[in-house]
C-alpha cells in the first residue's frame, strides 16, 4: 500500500502539477489570443536557464533570482512577443501562427545554446529546500514537490478567478472571440493582448522554474521537449477549459506513474515491463496522441484566413530547369572547384531537398500541416540500414507510404493545429521509441547512437556517382509534382486547400485526396531519408532525423522549406542547400557562427506569414513590375501643370466664390449661384 501511495499520489501529483502550471500558460494565450504557442515550452526553458545563471552562476539569492525571473524577464518577453509578433497574428491563418511560433521554438532553443553552451560543464539546478523532506502516510515526500502541488492549486484558483471574475478576464476573453467588438464596448484589444502574452509566459517560466530540478538532462532540447509534454494536459481541456486542463495534468500524471509503478515493480514479466519502461518517456505523446483523435475539435471564431495559389509552372521551364541543375550538380561533383566538405554538406542538401517536395506537395498544394516529414525519412533510411540498399530502398519507399496512410486515417477530419500537433506528435514517438534511446525494438539500437552503416546501390557506390544519383532523383521528383500540380490531382489538392466544405458540398472525395497526399508524400520523405543514409554511409542515426536534437533537426527544416516558398518546387531546390550551408558558413567564419544558428528561427518568424516565400515574393514582384504582350507598360503621362489663379495680385471675388462652391464653403447662402452671376 506504501509503494502504490508513493507512486499514484506522491510522484503522480508532482508531474500533474507541473503539467498544470505549464498547460494553463498554453491555454490563457490561446484562450485570449487564438494562437497556440508552440514556443510556450521554450520561453519556460529560457527562463529556467536564467535562474540557474542568476542563483547558481553568478550567486544571487534564489528569491530574488526568482522574483526576477517569473516578475521582470518572462512578463517583458511576453510583452516584446505581443508588440513586435502577435498583434500581427491577429487575422492570419492557422498554418502561419504555426509557422512563427516554431520559429519562435527554434529561435529560443538557439539562442539558449549560444549563452549557455552545452558540453562545458554539468549544470545542476537544485531543488526547492533541497534535502528537505516532510512525511505524508509515512512516506518522505520532498518540499519541492509539496511545494510544485501547492502552486499548481494556488494557479488554478488565481486563474479562474481572474477570467471570470474580473472585468480584465473578461476583457480577455471578448478579445479572441471578436476585437473589434471588444472595442466598442471599452476594451483596449492591444492592452489586453498584452497583459494575456505576459501572464503566458510568466506561467510558462514558472513552469521551467519547477521541472528543471527533477531532469536527468538539464539541456536547452530536454527541457523544452517536457514543458512540450503539457500539450496533452492543454489538449484534454480542448485550449479552453482550466478545470479540464488540470484534470488532463492529473490524467498524465498518473499515466506516467502507472508505467513507471509497472517498470519498477515488474509486473506481467519482464518483456512487459521493459516496454512499459521504455513507454515512460513516450506517455506524454501517447497520451496527446490518443487524446487528438478521441476529443472533439474546438473551432477558432473571428479568424479570417489568407489564401495563398501554388503556382502552376509549364512542363517546359521545369524541365529546363532540371536539366541545368543536374548539369551544375555534375560540376559541383566532377570539376574539384568545391571542397569535399562542401560536396558531403551538398549532398545532405540534395537529400533534404527531397524531403522538403514531399512537404511541397502535402502542405503547399494540400494545405495539410505536417511535423513529421522527416520522421518519415527516419524510417526510409532505417529500413534500409536493415535491408540493403535496393530492397530496403524499394521496402522503405513502400513502408513510408503505409504509414502515411496509416496517420492520415485519424487526420482526416482535423484542422491544421491538430493536424500538425499529431503529427508532432507521431514524429517525437519515431525518434523516441523507435529509432531513438528507448527502442521498443533492440535491435535498433545501433541506429539509436548513431552508429549504424548503410550500403550504397551496387555500381553507385562512388561519391561523385551517388552524387548525380541523388540530383537525377531530386529532378525527377520535382518534375512529378509539376505535373501533379498541372494536372487533375493537383487541382483537387488546391481544392482541398481553399475550403473542404466547398469540396464537400460539390461532392468531391476528400478522403481519398487527403489518403493519397498523405501517402505519396510519406514515400517521398522515405526516399529522402534513404538516400542520406546511403550518402553519408557511417555514423547514421537518430540525431539525423530528429526534431530538435542533432545538427540538422526537422523543425528549423520545416521553417526553411517555408521561407524558400512551399508552394513551389524551387523553394527546395534552393532551401535544400542554404540549410545545409549554414552551419558550414559558422564554421568557415566564426563571427557569423550564432547568427547562422539562429538564422532559421529568425526567418520563419520574419517570412512565416507569407507560405509562398522568399522565391514567390520575387516572382511575384517580378510579374507585376515587367511588362508584357497582355500587359504593357501605361504610355508616360503629360506632366499636369497646376491652374494658375490670381497671379496678377491675389484672387478675384469671382474665383474666390468659384473654390468656395468647390469645397462646399458657400452651402446655405440664401443667393442661388445663378443668381449671382
């Protein structure tokens, strides 16, 4: 009874109590903003690294450092977030909230990695009362937890007091549902955007602040990705309800303890208890997953959403320029003008371009949100570590799409925040339990450190040989989804895209469309992934194919795929290498090192409201500034010499009259302008 009480009471309430804090956060922005903030885990972790730096590195009190952190710095990056990010938010669509706030994700982990470098040393930030204890049922619980249930409650009464029992709360919940309404009825929308992003991340540094002492790992990746595990605590209360929020804090909580209660006491054995074990990591996805796909969705009101057309190029020019790119791969990889360094880093870029068409075709064309295009690539070079590199390329291509049919079956009725949260989520299990630390599978362990060797196609295996291979794949793919897009599918893609209920209402099958979006793309991402796993050929891993962690993750990927424009083939073909080239350029100049780190987060916060990207802008103003046949240039107008009037010593009274009767000035006089003259 002790052990049951220790693990379903003590350590569960504990986690549902930091759940809690760091899911209220998620909800108060949402609630009062309408923009889930995928960057609510990093603000915590930034947080929490700066109260380590203030109590433990530069040797503050810790109330002060902690009065600092939760009173001065969180609410100030709320309030900078709001001024210079959100309020530009406010009527733009959903896929560009996501957008901006991973870039937001990206920019913090960065910058947290550029102040506090990880491998220098071991950081530690000790508990509350570290070392004290207080005995609850005879068993030693610590002041720190105690103290993280404490706030959570005192969280939960603070907040539902203040929305709904204030005029600011309120005024904070008028504010999403309609701002201009809001408006008209005394409520400054602005200031109250404000007070909501500030109360956010205050919530969210409180978070940070609380679960940085119970972390194996204090990291700038391994705190962010736990604050991310209170998505599934949000997600419960569907963004909106705070009782239903703490309720899914409590659900997760004691989910956790239960796989860790069936670890610890090995219970049904241990082949069932090691997977339970290797599940503790995982739950929070789990749990976010499940709970996708059982609630019902919550709709977002007042939001207009800006469209944006893919392109459609001709067969001609696309084929041209294939054509040229392959002819400048050949001499990037045959004439010795380029180092080999820049050759292998090129040839991860050709690799990752190949994922970034399969997002060109999902969400460019599609309007599908998707996180885990480059989980999908994990398991096309997994597959074909395990198989060879011609079966496995062909298994791993047809396992990819299997598996995108498979994720597209509970997605077929979300919008894009669930859809790219389940995705997310279906990325963070691959790279977690199944090719990460913790595989269900042990024989994928090599894989999982990053020691796993894979062969080349037989007759390819030379660099400058596998090089052209993967350029002629690249080309060939970007020609197939020119003609997708010119053709039927890519009109019902578009379709799809603008408004399934149009599509519903004229009896077009989203069902399929969306199945086969989804599965063509997961085996383009595969193939991807198998053909960096054949390029590089040693040392291939999880850290290749992982969101956050790694040198190449997946998330600052999606943001590069949007910047270079994802409703063109042309934004891979140049996003594919700027990707790449950027940690190399760090190293080539150290000076631009951390600018290069942060350059991904930085333009997905900067060109995330425009999907067609950097490419479609200068497409875009090149085709409205020049002329052509159907359009040419206006003749250059007369120059419009002004009326002179009165120069020959001021204005008469007539012409005096005459500007009057113009600008109205002479309304009401009783004389009719006849009559005058």
């Amino acid at each position: 009874m002790e052990t049951f009480f220790q693990f379903f009471i003590v350590f569960a309430l504990q986690a549902a109590g930091i759940y809690a804090v760091a899911a209220s956060g998620l909800v108060v922005t949402y609630a009062t903003s309408g923009v889930f903030n995928f960057a609510h885990g990093a603000i915590g972790m930034f947080c929490a690294f700066t109260y380590w730096e203030l109590w433990q590195n530069r040797g503050w009190p810790a109330g002060l450092a902690l009065v600092v952190v939760l009173f001065v710095e969180a609410p100030l990056i709320g309030l900078v977030l709001d001024r210079l990010i959100m309020r530009r938010l406010a009527d733009a669509s959903t896929i560009t909230t996501i957008v901006v706030t991973i870039g937001l994700l990206v920019a913090f982990v960065q910058l947290a990695g550029i102040i506090w470098p990880q491998g220098t040393s071991t950081r530690v930030l000790p508990e509350f009362f570290a070392g004290d204890n207080v005995k609850l049922f005879g068993i030693n619980v610590s002041y720190h937890a105690v103290i993280t249930f404490g706030v959570a409650i005192l969280v939960a009464i603070f907040l539902r007091l203040l929305l709904y029992r204030t005029r600011l709360g309120v005024a904070m919940r008028a504010v999403v549902d309609n701002r201009g309404l809001g408006a008209l009825n005394g409520v400054h929308p602005d200031r109250v955007s404000s007070v909501s992003w500030m109360l956010g991340s205050i919530l969210a540094a409180l978070a940070g602040v609380l679960i940085a002492p119970i972390l194996p790992q204090f990291t700038p990746v391994a705190l962010t990705l736990l604050v991310i595990s209170a998505y599934a605590a949000a997600m419960v209360g569907r963004l909106r309800s705070l009782p239903l929020t703490f309720l899914g804090a409590v659900i997760l909580g004691e989910f956790e303890s239960l796989l860790n209660w069936i670890d610890t006491q090995r219970i049904g054995g241990n082949t069932f208890a090691n997977v339970a074990s290797d599940l503790q990591v995982s739950a929070p996805v789990i749990l976010l997953f499940v709970v996708l796909i059982l609630l019902p969705q919550d709709q977002v009101p007042g939001r207009s959403i800006r469209r944006y057309n893919a392109p459609k190029p001709s067969m001609r020019t696309m084929a041209l320029a294939m054509v040229a790119y392959i002819a400048g791969a050949f001499v990037i990889a045959q004439s010795g003008w380029v180092s080999t360094t820049t050759v292998d880093q090129l040839g991860v870029g050709i690799a990752l371009g190949i994922v970034m068409l399969s997002l060109v075709l999902l969400t460019g064309y599609g309007g599908q949100v998707s996180l885990a295009q480059l989980g999908f690539a994990g398991i096309g070079a997994l597959v074909v570590w395990k198989l060879g590199p011609v079966g496995g390329l062909v298994a791993g291509v047809a396992i990819c799409a299997a598996v995108g049919v498979l994720i597209a079956l509970p997605a077929l009725k979300m919008r894009d925040l669930y859809l790219a949260l389940s995705t997310m989520a279906f990325a963070l299990f691959l790279e977690t339990n199944i090719y990460g630390e913790n595989a269900l599978f042990k024989q994928f362990l090599p894989f999982s450190v990053g020691n796993a060797s894979v062969k080349r196609i037989p007759g390819l295996e030379g660099d400058t040989a596998f090089f052209m291979t993967m350029a002629v794949a690249f080309a060939l793919i970007v020609l197939l989804l020119t003609v997708i897009r010119n053709g039927s599918f890519g009109r019902r893609l578009q379709a799809m895209r603008d408004s399934p209920s149009a599509c519903v209402t004229l009896g077009l099958d989203l069902t399929a469309t969306k199945l086969q979006a989804f599965a063509l793309a997961a085996a383009i991402a595969g193939l991807g992934g198998a053909l960096l796993a054949m390029w590089k050929e040693t040392s291939v891993g999880v850290a290749d194919f992982s969101l956050l962690k790694g040198p190449l993750p997946g998330l600052p990927l999606v943001l590069v795929a949007v910047v270079f424009g994802i409703t063109t083939a042309f934004g891979a073909v140049i996003g594919g290498p700027v990707f790449v080239l950027l940690p190399l350029i760090g190293a080539w100049y150290p000076a631009l090192e951390n600018l290069m780190n942060l350059a991904p987060g930085l333009a997905g916060i900067g060109l995330g409201q425009n999907p067609d990207g950097a490419v479609g802008q200068m497409a875009e103003s090149f085709e409205r500034d020049a002329p052509s046949e159907d359009h040419p240039p206006p003749p250059p107008r007369a120059p419009v010499i002004p009326e002179r009037v009165g120069l020959d010593g001021g204005p008469t009274a007539e012409e005096i009259q005459e500007l009057d009767d113009v600008l109205g000035l002479s309304w009401g006089r009783c004389e009719p302008r006849a009559a005058r003259r």
